[in-house]
C-alpha cells in the first residue's frame, strides 16, 4: 500500500469523507459527480486572516475516489511545492524587493496536507538588516576628518620645506654663476640698505614729488643746470619682462617720459641717460627732441661680492653690463674738465637699479663745482651737492 492513500470499507464513506473535505475548504458548488479538483483559488491580501486560520486547521483527506475489488481508493494530491522566495546569491536584496516577494508568497495556496509544516517556514521574514547603509562609500570633501587633514597639513609642510631646498640650490647655482636677481642676492640687497634709518646727506637738496606732474618751470626759473642725470623707468617691452627679476618701481611708457621739458631746464652743458637695451634708439630720439647730441657713453661692468662678473637676464646675451648715454648740449661749461676718467666702471652691484657711486664721481670730476641735477632719483642716490627729484625719496 502507499503512504499517501486512505482506502474505505464502501462507497458511502468515501464519498462522506469526500464531501466533507469539500465543505471544511469552503468550496461547496462542486456536485457528487464532478471528482476533477478544482484550481485552487488565490488568497488575496485582504484574505490574509482567513489563510492562517485554513492552515491552523486539521488536515483532511482530499482526493478522488478510485472504484475496485469492492474498495475504494482515494487518492491523495500531492502538495504544492511553495515558490522559493529566498535568494540563494550573495547580493542582499533590497527592502522593496523582499517585501514584494514575501507578499506574493503569502498570495498564493499553501497545501499543509500530511502535516507538512517545512513550507511555513519557507516564507522569508522581512531583514531590517537590508536597510543598513554599505560601510564602503567613499567619504566626501565633507567627511574629512581630524585625521585626513592633519595629513594634508603634514603634505603641505613637506612640500613647502622641499621648495625652500630647491630655492637653496638654485640661488647657490646663481651666485656661482653670477647671475643677477638670485634670491640670495635679493635678500643681500634688502639688507643692505635699512630706509627706516636713512638719514639724507647734510647738503642734498631732495624733493619728493611725481615727476609727471612737478613744477619744472618753477625749478628752471630757480637755477640752470650744469649737468643733468635721469635714470628713466622705462617699460620693458618682451612678453616676459622681468624673467625671474621682479620690478620693484612702477615703469612709464616712452610717451610720458617724452613729455619731461628737460630743454627748460638747462641751456648748456651735458645729459647722462642710463638705457636699457631695446631703449637705444628711443634714448637717440630724446636726446634729439630735447636738443641734445649724442658724444660719449659709460659702460658700467657689473661685479659680484667676491669681484667676479655678475651675469643677468638676457633676451639673446646674459647682460654684465649697463650703458649710460652721454649728450651735449650748447657751448661747453667754463669750468669743464677733459680727459680726467675712463669710459668703463668697474664696481660691485649693490640694490636694484641702484647705479654705482663712482659715475657721479666721474660727472664731479668733468665739471667740478657745477649744478647737478638727478631725476627720478631714490633715497641710495642722495649725495651732497645735488638736487634729486623723485617720487621714492
């Protein structure tokens, strides 16, 4: 015999324990004639009570009867095997997921015949542990914390203390090869002349006033001068100017430098211009406009603290040297001095475009006891017997 059939005595009682299997599932409208199971019907979501009381309720045989050897046989259906719900891959389902899954596993019939109570605990409860954020987000610009930061902090020291190495060495290399503007010499330089305790030689005659806009009229009426020196800001021309060097007074374009009425200003005697390379020819033409004409020139060979030559910036050529252009205007003066130094300065480099002493020896010396006057002059270019106007004094 099978485990899974009931056998009866006769007919009457199988069809008894038939239709009583019918009405204890509520499914009364079949008739005595009719043995084909019905489809089981679908337990909604509302019906959800009526589902735990059918499972909570005694088995009872369901079947068909089956007719011979004066028995019956009814033979019992097999249960339906619950759809799986549990998701046998590592990925965590998300909550919406599982509820939707545990729903329709409650939608559908659960056949608890034979006392088969393994398909109850099939039904995956809901895991609140599925709602838990992954601890493997990467952490945002708002998430740094004490430590991150610190590290930051620390990064930054280190790169700050390596560049401070590289300007080191770099300012070593430059002064081994007498370039100008190293960062070593520009501190040398900073140092060497404290403003804050400047004290003017006793007879300079210093004005403090923008060239642009001063009384040159008042001046020229005051006194002529015997000697004239400037030393223009001029505007340097190429993409990148300085190269490294960095400017520390405002440059004029040639047209302001043009308007200067140098012509009242002297009626005789001589101009010195300090030029820069690509001012040349407008150095040329000033001279011309303001009725002066070109007649000598002072090259000044720049040198280092331990006598070397100092090399600068160059566009094509490293520059050693500066030029100050020598012009003549008028009779000459009667007191004027021929033949009495060279053409050529040898003198250490001192602050930026500070100009040696020894041209303005040179100028006392071609006119000894003469007017001297120096425009756009600063506090290192006092010196006695001179009038300097500047707007850095």
């Amino acid at each position: 015999m099978w485990e899974d059939e009931t056998y009866f005595d006769d007919d009457e009682a199988a069809m008894e324990a038939y239709h009583a299997a019918i009405n204890d599932s509520g499914d009364a409208s079949d008739d005595d004639d009719d043995f084909q199971p019905e489809k089981p019907k679908q337990v909604t979501l509302n019906a959800r009570s009526a589902a735990s009381k059918a499972r909570r309720a005694p088995a009872q045989p369901k079947g068909k009867s089956v007719a011979g050897g004066g028995r019956q046989r009814l033979a019992a259906t097999k249960p339906r095997k619950p759809r799986a719900t549990a998701i046998a891959s590592s990925r965590s389902p998300s909550p919406a997921s599982s509820m939707a899954k545990h729903a329709d596993s409650e939608d559908e019939p659960i056949d608890i015949e034979g006392g088969n109570s393994s398909s109850l605990s099939a039904i995956p409860a809901l895991d609140i542990g599925t709602l838990k954020v992954s601890d493997n987000q990467a952490p945002t610009s708002m998430d740094v914390d004490g430590g991150s930061e610190k590290t930051l902090r620390e990064r930054e020291r280190d790169i700050r203390a390596r560049i401070a190495v590289l300007e080191r060495e770099i300012a070593e290399l430059e002064k081994k090869c007498g370039v100008e503007g190293s960062s070593a010499d520009a501190a040398t330089k900073a140092s060497e002349v404290d403003m804050s305790e400047f004290k003017a030689p006793e007879w300079s005659v210093p004005i403090r006033a923008n060239v642009m806009n001063f009384d040159w009229e008042q001046l020229a009426s005051a006194c002529q001068f015997d000697v004239i020196l400037m030393d223009p800001p001029w505007q340097l021309a190429s993409q990148a100017p300085t190269r490294g060097v960095a400017i520390a007074y405002q440059q004029l374009p040639d047209v302001c430098i043009e308007s200067l009425p140098i012509q009242l200003l002297q009626t005789s005697g001589f101009i010195f211009i300090w030029v820069i390379n690509n001012k040349y020819t407008k150095a040329f033409q000033l001279m011309k406009q303001w009725g002066y004409t070109y007649v000598d020139d002072i090259a000044w060979v720049k040198q280092t603290v331990n006598r070397r030559m100092a090399k600068g910036h160059g566009y094509y050529l490293q520059h050693a040297k500066e030029t100050c252009l020598v012009g003549k205007k008028g009779a000459d003066p009667p007191n004027l001095q021929k033949s009495v130094a060279s053409d050529v300065i040898f003198s250490e480099r001192r602050g930026q475009s500070q100009k040696p002493e020894e041209l303005y020896e040179i100028i006392e010396e071609l006119i000894p006891g003469g007017n001297y006057l120096e425009i756009f002059g600063r506090k290192n270019n006092l010196r006695d017997y001179w009038v300097t106007v500047g707007n850095e004094l």
